[in-house]
C-alpha cells in the first residue's frame, strides 16, 4: 500500500494482473471518457454510430497505451484508463483531444465524434473485472461536466502530473459533485484550436444535437415485502404496505410509473424486502435495485411495533417513496417536502396537488389548488403546501390564464408573506420570494434571492430549474440554459416542464433544431404534456416543415381548445418584446390564431 512520504507520495508502478480475485488498493491516476450524444447517433443511424465509436475510440485507447496507461473498461461510449505512473495523465488526456481534432479537421467534419474526458488521482480497488473507489467517481463526474473537447482534472493531478506546453489551463475552482463529500478544486486544460472550432460551428447552427436520453418517467416494479416467520398479521401487514405504496404512487403518476409483472411496461427498477417479527417487535427492510443488474440503489431498515397498525403501515409507505422520490426523481427537493410536516396525510394531498401542477393543463391547474388547500387544512404551518399555493398563483399569471393579474401577483403575495412568518431561510421560500419580486418589478432582488436559494439546495433539481425559468423571464438565455442543464443533472428522470423550459429557452436562442430533438423526446415519453406541443411547432415552421408544424399545432389545440397566441403572449414569456412579436408570427404561420 503506497504510504505517505513527506509532501510526496508513493505511487505503484504496475497492477496486478487481477486474474479472478480480489487486489488491495493502488494509488494511480484515473481517466475517464465518453463520446458526446452516442445514443442519439444510434437512433439517427445505427452503424455510422458504430464506425465512429470505433474510429474514435480508437484513438483515445491507442494514446492510454503509448503514455503508460492501461484501458481497463469500454462499456459502449465510455472509457476508463489507470495510469500508475502519474506524470504522464495529463499529457495521454492532452494528446487524444489533439489527435480528435486533428482527426476531425482532416475529414472536415465536426457534427459529431467528440469525447469529454476527465481526470482524477486516488486509491483503486478490483474484484474481477470490477474497479471500485472515490476517484473513479470524481473522475466520473468531472468528466459529465467537461464540454466537448475539454479535459476536466482534479489539482491534484496538477500537481502529480506533466502539464503539455501547447495546452490552455485554466482554473476552475471548487465544484460541488453529486454524491462526494469533498468539493475538489478543478482545472481544465483544451486544444485552442479545437474549442474554437466548436464554438464556430455551434454559432453556425450546426451543433451537435442536445441528448436527453432521461427525459421519461422511471418505471417501477413493487414485489411482495418477504415476511421471515409465519405469523398472519405479517404477512397481511407486508401485503398491506405494497397497497400502501401501489396507492400513493398511483396519484403521482406525472413521475413514477407502476408496473406489473405482466405489463407492457420493461421495469428500470424493482422495490422489495424483507419483514422480521419478533413478539410486538417488527423490523422492515426496504431495497431499490436496478432491474439490469440488480445492484442495489438504495436500502433502508425501519423499526416498529404492531400495535403502531394502520399509521406505522402509512408512515411506512410514505418513508419509502420519498426514499424513492429522492433517489430517482426529485433529489433533495424531496427532503424539502417531507421535513416541512409532521402530517402524513398533508404531505400526500400536497404531493398529489404538485403532481397535477407540474402538468400545466388547465384542468389540472384547478384541480392541484383544491389538494395544496387540503394539504394546508390538514397542516396550517406546512410550509411546501404555502409555497404551491403561492407558485399556484404566479404559474395561473406566467400560463396566461390569469383574469386579474394584479391579483394573481398580490395572492402570491401572501403566501409568500405566510411562508416568511414560519421560515425566511428556506430554499423553497426564498425561490417563490425571487418570482414574487420579479412580478413586481425588483429582477436584482428577484437574482439575490433566486441565488440564495440553490445556495441552500444545490442538489434540488426544482429549485436549478427555477433559476432557469427566472432569467429566462429576465432574457439572459445563456444563465437560463446552464441552470437547466445543471437541473437536469440532478436527476436520473428529467421532469418534463425542465425539458420543455430548455427548448422553449434555445427557441429564444434561434436554436430550432436542438429545440425540435428536445420537444419531440419529451412527446414521446409524455405525450399529452401541452408545454411541448406548444413550443414544437415554432421549432418546426422555422426549419421550414411548415406541414409537419400545422399537425403539431392541430394536436395542440385538440389537448388544449382554449390556446390562442394573445392568451399565450399576454403573460409575457419573454422580456424582449421583438421577440414575442417573432414568437407570435411564428404561431399564426402554424395555423395558431
């Protein structure tokens, strides 16, 4: 084991071979790397996908080998090297993205082919063909947030690692990365002539297309708790609890699909466990796995006893799916809601009143106020119940469906002012207080608290999003773009409203293409969601599909009769009035009155 030898460190300088067992840890360098938007080159074209994966590939692997490296995983579009010489890390990384653009400049093609690559240095463990360990993960992450082109490292590769002369270093600072405890200081290092060219061909509007593989719901498959003993009322209390579960999930269905065991939906995931009785005494252990592999995702153990009954059973359920909300959906904005109430049944009827919110129909816009109030009923001081109302409130005004807008701001108002008397720290009060103050004409205020907020919940997609959706009003589209994609790392599953929000945003941006691939996957995985029909159309009629946008619009109308382009326009989407006017001519030529 390398051990620590005044300010150096010892490094191995070989791994085992790793025939079939378990190796001790070894300090190396770690890359990883993957191809951008592999799985939407595979949809456009299967085997040009698969030459280019190759061809590239290639050159990544060949450049690990020959700066000492060894390749030791390439599952698909990604790569993962150790290097137990150090110095040589970034250089390898260096040298592929030089030999990509050299590469790409020789063909003259750069609408796709390009891998984003990241760099760490830590221990490594391996079982098999498995490799383990935090900076595999850093490394990981680090290589999800590097742009195209671009190589993301830790500073302590820096300073264990040959920096090339030719590359442009720059310094990132601290980032925070889902699920390390350590925010790593990071830099990045580029060939100059290979982001130039990109962001060349991005102002030429012929940027890779933006995947968004995950904008879906995740599909769940709930088995029978095991009851580990023969006692009847835990079997029928396990029974019970899967109903429990079954129920509640069943009225959030905007964002967790059910399946059953002989349904047309594949599962991504399966929920089980495990009960143990011993006298009153009951223990229940809850595991999410992933349905591919069925490595664990998430695994709790809650204690009880029998004679809790029916409110144990319910308290139960409820645990586990904001277990699951967080794990799969949500993220920390699900802690948010549980903590804010004591009241079971409050946090139900306000999860039920924010799932039809998020569904932007007028129906059920009128629906989720009657379930926000019951919440409230049922909790006075439940805080998320105060904050829907009151984004009830803005989102009635930001729809155009508000029939006295002084109104809809002063009711927004209010709440926020309830939200405030019960906790003026609190992320989810703070966002309604940014869009509070926005509507009344404060946008610095609005930005200072906005800020604030993800300050507090950095993990919370929601509250990203919100920042999103806030300088998308203001009319900073490029903020607007980076704190959706931002938000839309925070989660497995990408809520549809984030996604729409995005495209409508490039549509600001002149963007049409990205925007038509972004609509057309929300579509299909929801599609009676009307945010999407709405900005598809626009995307279409600029592309010149002016047949494909009419049927668009046809559809539209068919999911919502009331749409006008007025309605619409009232509510002031965007600051810039120009471009309303363009958005509005964009619509009617659709065939949209």
């Amino acid at each position: 084991m390398p051990t620590p030898l005044g300010n150096t460190m010892r490094v191995d300088q070989s791994l085992p071979d790793n025939e079939g067992g378990f190796i001790s840890g070894h300090l190396v360098g770690i890359l990883t790397a993957d191809l951008v938007g592999y799985s939407e080159l595979i949809n456009r074209d299967l085997h040009n996908a698969i030459d280019l994966l190759r061809v590239t590939r290639r050159v990544i692997t060949n450049t690990i080998i020959s700066n000492g490296g060894r390749v030791v995983q390439t599952p698909g579009d990604f790569v993962l090297a150790l290097f137990p010489a150090v110095n040589s890390l970034l250089m390898a990384a260096y040298e592929a993205q030089l030999q990509l653009f050299q590469l790409h400049s020789k063909n003259n093609d750069f609408s796709a082919g390009h891998w984003k690559i990241g760099l760490a240095y830590g221990e490594v463990f391996s079982i098999d063909d498995d490799f383990y360990g935090n900076s595999i993960n850093v490394a990981a992450r680090l290589q999800a947030l590097a742009a195209p082109g671009e190589v993301l490292f830790t500073e302590e590769v820096s300073r264990l690692s040959r920096l090339p002369n030719a590359a442009r270093l720059r310094k990132i600072g601290k980032l925070k990365l889902k699920n390390i405890s350590e925010d790593p200081n990071v830099l990045k290092i580029d060939v100059p002539q290979y982001t130039e060219r990109l962001g060349a061909y991005k102002r030429d509007k012929k940027a890779p297309v933006l995947l968004l593989d995950n904008v879906r719901k995740p599909v769940l498959l709930i088995r029978n708790f095991r009851h580990i003993g023969n006692e009847e009322r835990g079997q029928f209390l396990g029974e019970a609890l899967v109903d429990e579960i079954s129920l509640i999930l069943s009225r959030l269905s905007g964002s967790i699909v059910v399946a059953s065991d002989i349904g047309k939906n594949i599962p991504d995931y399966i929920l089980h466990g495990s009960m143990q009785s011993v006298g009153e005494k009951l223990r229940i252990t809850a595991q999410l796995t992933a349905a591919s592999d069925g490595k664990a995702i998430w695994v709790d153990r809650i204690d009880g006893h029998f004679d809790q009954s029916f409110d144990f059973q319910d308290q139960i359920a409820r645990d586990i799916v904001s277990a699951l909300q967080l794990v799969l959906t949500e993220g920390e904005q699900a802690q948010l809601w549980r903590r804010a109430t004591i009241s079971g049944k409050a946090w139900e009827a306000f999860q039920r009143g924010h799932d039809l919110a998020r569904r932007y129909t007028r129906e059920s816009h009128r629906i989720a106020r009657t379930y926000y109030q019951e919440a409230i009923d049922l909790d006075p001081t439940y805080l998320s119940a105060i904050v829907g109302l009151g984004f009830w409130h803005l989102d009635e005004l930001r729809l155009g469906w508000s029939t006295n807008q002084e109104n809809s701001i002063g009711e927004a108002m209010k709440f926020y002012s309830d939200a405030k008397s019960i906790a003026t720290d609190h992320p989810d009060v703070l966002a309604l207080g940014a869009y509070v103050q926005y509507f009344s004409g404060d946008s610095d205020l609005a930005k200072k608290l906005m800020q604030t907020a993800k300050k507090l919940a950095p993990e919370s997609a929601e509250i990203v999003a919100f920042e999103g959706a806030l300088y998308d009003l203001i009319g900073d589209f490029e903020t607007a773009v980076v704190s959706y994609k931002k938000a839309i790392s925070k989660s497995p599953f990408t809520p549809a409203w984030i996604a729409s929000n995005l495209a409508l945003t490039l549509l600001a941006m002149d963007e049409n293409a990205e925007a038509e691939h972004i609509f057309k996957q929300v579509i299909k995985n929801h599609p009676e969601y009307a945010r999407a029909w709405i900005g598809l159309p626009i995307a279409l009629i600029r592309q010149n599909k002016a047949d494909e946008a009419r049927k668009c619009a046809a559809t539209l109308l068919e999911l919502d009769p009331l749409f006008t382009v007025d309605e619409w326009a009232i509510s002031r989407p965007f600051s810039d009035q120009a471009l309303l006017e363009k958005f509005k001519s964009d619509f009617r030529e659709a065939g949209l009155l």
